[in-house]
C-alpha cells in the first residue's frame, strides 16, 4: 500500500513538476514540448499494451480476449463521450497558447478542466495496474504517465496567467489537476482490490484509455507544429526503452 501512495503522489506530483517548469520557462518552444510528450507517448504505449493488456489477456482465462476486446472498446468510449462533455485538448490548448493577445478567462479555465477531466482514468490506470501483483510493471506504467504529466503541467500556466489570473491561484489550479490524477490512482487500485474478478477487464478498460490518449491526443499535438519526424523518433526511442526496462525488471 506504502508503493501505491508513493506512486499515486509522484503521478499527481509530476503535473506540479510541469507547472513549475511552466512557470521558469513560460515561452518554451513548441519542439520542446513536442519531443517530450512524443518520447511520454511512446512509453505509454508501451506500458499500455505489456503492463495492461497482455496481462488482461493472461488473467482472462478461457475468455480472455473477448473480455480484453470489450474493456480495449470500453475504455475508448469512455474517454470519447468525455471529448464530447469538453474540448479537444490539444486543439484548444493550441487556441489559448496562441491568442495570448486576447484570451477568455472562461475558455481558459474550461481547458483546465478537460486537462483535470482527462487525468482521472490516467490515474485510474496507475493504480490498476497494481492489481495485476507486479509491483515492477506496475511502476513503470506509473513512470509513463508521469513523464507524459509533465509537458501537460506545463502547458497549463501560460494560457491562465495570459488570461490574467495571479500566479498563486494558476499555481494552485495546476496543482489540482494533479490531485484528481491521486484520486484515480486509488480508485484504479481498490476497486481491483476489492474485486479481483473484474481485474482483466479492469486491466483492459485502463489500456484501452491510454490507447485512446496516445492516439486522439498525444500523437496528433507532436505532429502539429512541424516537429513530426523528431516526435516519430521520440516515440520509437521511448517505447524501445519500455521494451527494455519491461525485459531488465521483469
């Protein structure tokens, strides 16, 4: 349990990070951000399909891969209707990072929101992940989406302080959105805890998020902004280094 405290602060901690460097380096550059979240997104990749969903396949059983197929699908719904409740992250981050010169508080902060929104089944893959026993796999999945927290943390504190609201108040509003990854990362872990007998499609549901992230999210933002070759090898460096680790650790 002492594991998954740590683990759950260092996911939500690694959004702080973020804000933090957000806050150093409010005009970093767009390729900068685009190798990172790329180099995240490969890992996440990664972590999804060894640390999730070939283990949902495994503790299935007979109908193992009827069960990971629904949880993959499950798991992408759920983060397309949250697309359909709040904006795109990307392309509204995009919006904001560019009008700096006119910026609306309340779109602003709608965008914080859907970053807060998006977060939770992030963590609830966390903490799933430790259902499956393997303390090692589990920590390596929670690395990815903290690696992918930090360009995310950052992205947040330019658009609110263009928008006018005081550095302490941005600082607090990124740091919630950390929180709500906390949450989920003990929701992910107790409601496996509690009943082992929907870990795979527990294990499933939370691969088939990050799936849906990666693909929706992460990939069409690296490739915006003319860095697309750069983020392509981010990513194949990111998740060979995923391969890696998961053979060293396992």
């Amino acid at each position: 349990m002492k594991l998954v405290v740590l683990t759950a602060l260092g996911v939500g901690g690694a959004t702080v990070f973020g804000a933090l460097i957000g806050f150093l380096f409010k005009k970093h550059t767009h390729r900068f951000s685009d190798i990172v979240l790329s180099f995240a997104a490969g890992v996440m990749l990664a972590a999804a399909v060894l640390g999730l969903i070939i283990p949902s396949l495994e503790y299935g059983g007979k109908w193992g891969v009827w069960v990971t197929v629904i949880g993959i699908l499950t798991g992408a719904l759920a983060l397309s209707f949250m697309d359909r409740v709040v904006p795109h992250l990307h392309r509204l981050a995009g919006e904001e990072l560019e009008a700096h010169h006119n910026p609306k508080l309340g779109k602003v902060l709608l965008f914080v929101t859907a970053i807060a929104i998006h977060n939770l089944p992030e963590g609830i893959a966390a903490g799933v992940s430790f259902g499956s026993g393997d303390a090692s796999q589990a920590m390596l999945i929670a690395g990815g989406i903290a690696l992918q927290n930090i360009p995310e943390g950052m992205v947040i504190i330019g658009p609110m302080l263009a928008a006018g609201v005081p550095s302490r108040r941005t600082f607090v509003l990124a740091a919630l959105t950390g929180v709500v990854e906390v949450a989920g990362t003990f929701l992910g872990y107790f409601s496996v805890s509690l009943a082992s007998a929907i870990l795979p499609f527990a294990l499933a549901f939370a691969g088939g998020t990050m799936l849906y992230v990666i693909s929706d999210e992460m990939i069409p933002e690296t490739h915006a902004h003319g860095s697309q070759r750069g983020a392509t090898w981010a990513l194949l460096v990111g998740f060979c280094l995923m391969l890696i680790s998961d053979v060293l650790l396992g």
